[in-house]
C-alpha cells in the first residue's frame, strides 16, 4: 500500500514499493484531497498490473513505472522525466540510494540537515538542471549571513555529492563550474587554552559573568593532567547513575571522540594486555569501520575492572540497564546511549560544580589528553596512532604545549648570550 507523507514545505509526497524498487516521490501539490485522489489512483493502477490487466511498456525504467502509475496506466505520452528531475525528487533518490552502513549515522543526520536548506532555498519543486553558480551564489550569500564559512563549505559539498548522483544517473546533463561559487573567508579557530588564560582574558574584555559571550571561549578550554584527575573525582562523587563515570574516564584516558567512546564494545577491551581497540569511521574512507589499538592506562584500566563488574549486559561498553534511559520503554535488553544523552548526562554532571561547567563537552578531554601526551615528550607517532590524527592540520589544531613549558623554554632563550660592546 501506498502511503502519504506531508513535507515541511506542504507539499505532499507519496512512498511505496512496486516490483521490488521503492518509490518516494513527489505528487506536486500541497492540497490533502488531490494528494489523496493521486494516491488512490496508483494504488488502483497497482493493482491492475498486479492482475495482468495492465502491463508495463517493454524496458520500463523506474522513472517510466513512476509515470505509468502516477498516469494512471496511459502510454500515449512517455515525458522523459530526467530532464525536469526537480531538486527534491533528486534529494529524495540520492537519500534512497544510500546501503545501510555506508555512512555514519552521524554523516546521514548531517547531510539531511542540509537537504532541509537546499529545499527551502533553492527550491524543492525547482528543476535541478536550472541550478547553475548564479544560484548557488545566491544560497551562499543568504547563508553566510546566517552560519559559518566552514559550514557553507560542508552544505556544498552536500549539494555537489547530489547532483554528482543525478549526473551519473541522466537525471541532469553538464558539469557544474564549480570554482565560479565565491565562497566566504573562513576565521582560523581561536587556539585552545588553559582555565587561567581563558579567566584572564574574559577579565580583560570585561565578559567574566556573561555566561552567553563567555561560552565561546571556554569551547576554546583545554585541560591540565591534574585538572582532568580532579574532573574525574567530581564525577564519580555526582554521577546520577554508573555508567557516567567510565563514560568520562574514556575520552580522558585513550583521547577518542565521544563517537567512538558510544560505538565501543565490551570485546573491545584486553584487559590482560592491556589494550583497546578503538571504532573508528573517520580515518578510512574506503571502509564502514576501522580500528586503532591503544594501551590501557593503568587509571582506565582500573576504572573500566570497576564498572565491567556492574555491567548491565550487552554487547555496547557504555549502556545503562533497561528503563534508565527511556522510562516507558518496555525492552528487556539494557539501552546504548544516543549522541544527544550523552551529551546531556556530561553536561548535567558537571552542573553540578562551579569549576567544571565551563566545560562544554567531550572534545576538551580529547584535547586534554593530546596536550599531556605532548607535555611528556610522548612521539607524535604515538599520538598519532592513538588518536588518530592523519594530517598535519589535525596535529596543529590538537596539540597545545602547557603555558609553564614555552615560558621556560622562551626563558633559556638569549640567557647565556654574551652582550655585544661589553
């Protein structure tokens, strides 16, 4: 059976499945009655060539069924529907044609994200063929008044990544001149600093007590050794529940991305020797998933002990036994956590302390254990093969010596000089 779905435009669009393909197209008018005629139309004409009244044109393709059925059967014109191809209908098949696994599911939220912009601005029912620079120009001048350069950049590889897929399909023709798209200059990021050199400069703007201006500075927050030690004591003193505590611990100790900390698996763990294998999607782009293997710090290696003891079951490292996380939920197997309720468990833990809310997230620890890697002279290939990191832009943004360190450096500096004209 066919079945209707209203988009966030008002348009109505139809989904189905017909002789093994799927169908999500679609029906061009916002009103619910037309909407409901067209639907009832191609589920009668179905059924007629379920029954052998009707039969497909020889070699139909599935833009050819798609217009057997929304014509209700009439073959007496064949539109060749690749040339009008609108921009949703090319979103909707690029989405369709995605095999599971393909893309994280981080990746796919964020693409879909972008399609909702691409809908709205350039037009859901606009032929993608008449999408050419002046228009995307237009789109990354009414943006960039909105987000960032960084983001817009993102938003058009999305874009170009659909219309790639309609051009190998014939659903567009040419290629798309992409360097005449101007986009915006990007600001470097501000660099990483200490809880002292943050406080000092919000003193020196005079934003100290402005939680609001204040937020994008600490974003910018990396922690000291000692500091992640007494952050880790907080949270085991205030977790709400266990499974908080080693779900901090990981990040702070092996330098993985919250990410990576949610698709760990208990089997990920050798706690004989010492290592655990990391879940990684970023690094290989020719694989779902690829692994990195990093040494068990003793501290992480006795917290992980602690909390295996109490593990609810399951296969996911971090989880919480049934009805924590979802109260009405009647699953009897315990509950992975989703992005969103890790970040909310880290961001209500550390509520709860005046010194550690300014901490906006899981990439400070990861920040953290990087800077004290380097602090200890560990060998970038080391941190590298721990982290993850494959580019020297990577090692840059993440690598951050201690203030005290450069100072004493900088202090040896010119020290043992002899004066000139002395």
């Amino acid at each position: 059976m066919a079945s209707l779905h209203r988009h966030s435009s008002g348009v109505w669009r139809i989904r189905f499945r017909f002789g093994g393909a799927s169908f999500f197209r679609s029906l061009e008018t916002h009103d619910e009655q037309q909407a409901g005629d067209i639907q009832r139309a191609i589920e009668r004409t179905m059924g007629l060539l379920n029954d052998g009244t009707l039969t497909l044109p020889p070699a139909a393709t599935p833009d050819d069924v798609w217009m057997f059925l929304r014509s209700g059967g009439r073959t007496g014109r064949t539109p060749r529907i690749e040339a009008m191809a609108t921009t949703g209908d090319v979103i909707d098949a690029y989405l369709d044609s995605i095999p599971a696994g393909a893309k994280s599911d981080n990746s796919l939220q964020t693409e879909r994200i972008h399609t909702r912009h691409f809908r709205k601005l350039l037009g859901h029912l606009t032929p993608l063929q008449k999408i050419g620079p002046g228009e995307l120009q237009g789109y990354v001048n009414h943006r960039a008044r909105r987000v960032s350069a960084t983001t817009i950049k993102k938003e058009l590889q999305t874009f170009h990544q659909i219309r790639d897929f309609a051009l190998a399909r014939g659903l567009v023709t040419g290629e798309l001149p992409r360097k005449q798209v101007r986009l915006p200059k990007p600001p470097d990021k501000p660099p990483f600093a200490t809880r002292d050199e943050i406080a000092r400069q919000l003193d020196r703007l005079g934003l100290t007590g402005k939680e609001g201006e204040e937020s994008e500075f600490w974003e910018c927050l990396y922690l000291r050794e000692a500091e992640v030690l007494d952050l880790l004591a907080h949270v085991k003193r205030s977790a709400a529940h266990p499974f908080i505590y080693p779900m901090v611990a990981m990040p702070a100790f092996t330098g993985c991305r919250r990410s990576e900390m949610l698709r760990s698996q208990v089997s990920d763990f050798d706690m004989e020797g010492g290592t655990i294998l990391i879940r990684e999607k970023k690094r290989r782009k020719d694989r779902s998933l690829s692994f990195r293997r990093v040494e068990l710090n003793a501290r992480l290696k006795a917290i992980m002990a602690e909390w295996f003891k109490q593990h609810p079951g399951g296969p996911f490292t971090i989880c919480a036994p049934p009805g924590v996380l979802r109260s009405k939920s009647k699953r009897q197997e315990p509950d992975a956590l989703t992005v969103h309720q890790a970040a909310h468990y880290f961001k209500a833990t550390l509520a709860t302390s005046e010194k550690w809310k300014v901490v906006r997230g899981f990439h400070a620890l990861r920040h953290s254990f990087i800077s004290a890697c380097a602090a200890k002279k560990v060998p970038q290939p080391y941190i590298d093969a721990w982290v993850g990191h494959t580019t020297e832009d990577m090692r840059m943004r993440y690598r951050h010596l201690y203030p005290e360190q450069t100072k004493a450096v900088m202090g040896e500096v010119f020290k043992a000089a002899d004066v000139i004209g002395q």
